[in-house]
C-alpha cells in the first residue's frame, strides 16, 4: 500500500462523513462538498492502486532476466 492510496481512503471517509452531516443539517452546499471530497479520494486511491500495479509489474520483469 502506498501513500496515494492511503492519502486517497481517508479522503473519501472525510467526504462521506462531511456529505452525511451536511445532510442531517441540511446543507447541500456540505453534502456537494463531501461528495467532491469523495471523488477526489477515489481518484487518487486509484493513481495509487496504478502505481503499485507498475511497480509490481517492472519487480516481477526484473526477476525474469
């Protein structure tokens, strides 16, 4: 696991605790901020996800010389 990729989940928990308090007090404006928190934190847990997939794939092509 990489930094990305932890960075990236605790964003998208922020997001889905700042969306769900925006709903219970009844701010959009929160909840649409939660939810752009949430996507942003996907995103980046995916950039994560493509970096350790490289970096397993180029160790695995290192073993095979």
């Amino acid at each position: 696991m990489n930094k990305d990729q932890v960075k990236g989940k605790a964003k998208e928990i922020g997001g889905k605790i700042r969306k769900a308090v925006g709903k219970a007090v009844g701010s959009t404006e929160q909840e649409l901020k939660g939810m752009k928190n949430q996507a942003e934190g996907n995103i980046q847990q995916k950039a994560g996800d493509m970096k350790e997939a490289v970096k397993d794939t180029v160790e695995r092509n290192r073993g095979n010389r």
